[in-house]
C-alpha cells in the first residue's frame, strides 16, 4: 500500500508536541500495568504495592461470591450480552438486577448502564436540551460537564457548594427547564454535597435535582443508600439519582434510579443508552451477588469508617493536614504537580501505590494525593503509609 507523502508526518510531528508540552508541565499520563495479589495488594512487575488508590472501597473486587456468580451465569448464558438493550441485550439478569437495585435505593425504577460515565451522559441529554440550563457544582465529575456540553443546553457553575450562588443562577429569569446536578461525594475532595439545601432551593424554584452518588452509594447513609438518604431525602426531593457499579460494588456498570417515567424517557432518549452494547448478564449476576454484601454486610462499613476516623487522627498527629471529608477518599493535597509526582515516586519506593491526581482532574495548583481507604484496609496498614508520607514530605 502507498502511504500519502507526508500526511502521517504531520500527525507525528503535532503529537510529539503535544506529548512535549505534557511533559513540560508534568501532566503526562501513564498507565501503569498491575495484577492482583488481594483485595489491597498490587504487583507492578516485581515490585508489591499496598494500594491506597482504588475505589473498591468495601473490599468486594475478589469476593468469592462475585467471582462464582459471574462464573455459573457465564456459563449458563456466555459472556457477551450481543446486542443493545432495545435490540436483544436484554436478559432476565438485568432486569433482576435493576429491580433488586430499586428496592435497595427506595427508587420506583432503575436503569442499568454501561458506565457512570454514559449514565451521566443519559441523564443530562435526555432531560435538556438548547434553551434549558443546567447548573453545576465546580468540582463535578467530567462525565457531568461531558453530558451538559453534550445536551446543548446552558451551561453554569458554582462555586464548590456555594448555595448563594447557586440561587442566584436560578434567580435569573429563564425560560426553559432548569436541572441542578452535583456530585454526592465529590470524588477528588472527599466532602458530601449540600444534598438538603441543594433540594431545597430547587423545589422553590421550580428545578430539577440530579444527583450522582458514585462515592456514596454502598457506603454511606442507612444500609449504605448514599449521601441522598444519608440527608434524608426522597425521591421527590430528589428526582434523579445515578450511581456506578465500579466502586464500593467492586464489579462494573452504572444505574439511574427515578419514577418509572424518568426511565421511560431514559430509555426512549438516552443515546448513550441506547446506542451502546448491554453490560454482559454474567456481570449484572456479579453485580447482584454484590449488592448482597453491600445491603448485608455492615461490617464493612463500620470497619471503614473506623479506618477513616484512624486515618484522620494518625494524620493529625503526624502534621498532616488532609482535607475535611469523612469519606473513605482522603485527598493530602501538594500543589504542584512536579511536588506531587515526586512525593508519589517515593512512596512507590517504599511498597505504597498512591497516584498523583493532577489537573485537570483537580484544579490548577491543587495536586494532590488522592488516598483512598478500603474495607480491605488494617489500621497497621494505614499506620506505616502515614509514617512513610510524613517522612517522604520531611525530605522532600
Ligand atoms: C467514577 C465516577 C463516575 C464514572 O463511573 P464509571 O462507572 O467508572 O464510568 C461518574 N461520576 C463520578 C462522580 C465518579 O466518581
């Protein structure tokens, strides 16, 4: 074959610029490749990694009862799902699965998704569109801005759960449909949203709320039901509710939960559901099996959060000064993000896998190290990862 003269000369030349400027600034990506030795131990080549960087927050990744229930529903009904839902992807997995969801989140109905990612796509395209608004908290996940760029519809930000502010965005005269979306537990902060306050002033004004629970479902509020029922709110108060199925379930996928006409209309409108294959039923028979442990197993959340309340004081009494969450993510921000790739090299060294976050995941000049606490977790673990950061920034 002929390759046209010059054309992929260009292209390399460009992305060796910009490879360039990543590197010049510090934000260069990479991934590194990892097995699983347990639920928090990682092997990086030969080196052992305690993992404080995850998000299976309630130790379920390897549990024994996921791993046979993703096994007998391959075995019964193969691996891929094969189609769309709306085509022929749908299997009775799913449908169990978004039932059992429902009753677990005290939702009328749930829809099951590829990913938190596309389920926040579905949600905000389906609901919006040119002429409406929709008005975020700053530190939202990407997948919200993603979805309201992709809706069309306008697009306006708080400050991090800045209430007045936000009045005064719906304040403003308007025309179309309003929708407030903000994280639950904001993922690289750790602090819970004004979920009650946020309701409030949505009902006074006539806006919708959407809330994605990512980091509260599974480990908070009763029976681990979220940041939403943690402040006791409904599902009129809020309307719709998202979580993924990649972190406190240790499996995969995503849900929304709302009235069985917001999931009609999801359904109905929701490209990034619509057009995109079923998650495989083998995974939904896994998922399920992890909703078990999650509704059941309350130990686990009591064990994390007596991690949390260690970690906090063990970090206090080091000089430490982490950032005000009670969630199992524990940001120690660094700022720049040259400091903070360092600082994680050298816990690296010392057997501690700990990833520098950086912009624009986080604003610029708060990189951080995003510390992430398991139920897997033992105080001694946490213990000599505070020993080995505060001697690491000591040198630094
Ligand atoms: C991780 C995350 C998502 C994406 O969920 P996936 O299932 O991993 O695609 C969405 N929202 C928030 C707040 C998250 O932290």
């Amino acid at each position: 074959m002929v390759e046209p003269a010059n054309a992929d000369g260009d292209l390399n030349q460009w992305l060796a610029q910009q490879a360039a400027q990543r590197q010049a600034r510090f934000l260069e990506r990479r991934r590194l490749t990892l097995s699983v030795s347990d639920a928090v131990t990682v092997r990086a080549g030969d080196e052992l990694l305690l993992n404080f960087s995850g998000n299976d927050y309630l130790g379920l990744a390897s549990h024994p009862e996921m791993i046979a229930a993703l096994k007998d529903a391959a075995d019964s009904h193969g691996v891929g799902s094969g189609a769309s839902a709306l085509v022929s992807g749908f299997r009775k997995q799913h449908q169990l699965l978004e039932k059992e969801l429902a009753e677990f989140l005290q939702r009328d109905k749930v829809l099951l998704c590829s990913s938190g990612y596309l389920a926040n796509l579905a949600v905000a395209t389906s609901l919006t569109t040119r002429g409406d608004v929709i008005i975020q908290d700053k530190l939202c996940h990407a997948s919200l801005i993603d979805g309201a760029r992709l809706s069309r519809a306008k697009l306006l930000r708080y400050p991090h759960a800045d209430l007045d502010v936000l009045q005064r965005q719906l304040e403003k005269s308007r025309t179309g449909n309003a929708l407030v979306v903000s994280d639950g537990v904001f993922s690289m902060d750790g602090d819970t949203a004004p979920v009650a306050g946020l309701s409030a002033l949505c009902r006074q004004h006539g806006a919708w709320l959407a809330v994605d629970d990512a980091h509260g479902i599974g480990i908070c509020g009763p029976a681990g039901r979220g940041s939403v029922a943690a402040a006791g709110l409904s599902a009129t108060q809020v309307p719709v509710l998202t979580g993924t199925l990649g972190k406190a379930f240790g499996c995969f996928g995503a849900f929304i939960a709302g009235s069985g006409a917001l999931i009609d209309q999801l359904v109905n409108e929701a490209r990034s559901y619509i057009y995109t294959t079923a998650m495989p039923p083998a995974l939904a028979a896994a998922a399920r099996a992890a909703l078990r442990r999650v509704s059941e197993d309350e130990w686990r959340r009591e064990h994390l959060q007596a991690l949390i309340g260690h970690f906090r004081e063990a970090a206090a009494q080091r000089g430490l000064a982490l950032m005000d969450s009670q969630s199992p993510i524990q940001p120690l921000v660094i700022g720049k993000s040259q400091d903070t790739l360092e600082l994680s090299a050298r816990l690296r060294k010392k057997g501690f896998l700990v990833v520098a976050i950086r912009p624009p995941t986080v604003p610029e000049g708060t990189s951080r190290l995003r510390i992430t606490l398991s139920a897997a977790h033992r105080f001694s673990q946490l213990d000599k990862l505070l020993d080995a950061v505060a001697e690491s920034c000591k040198h630094g």
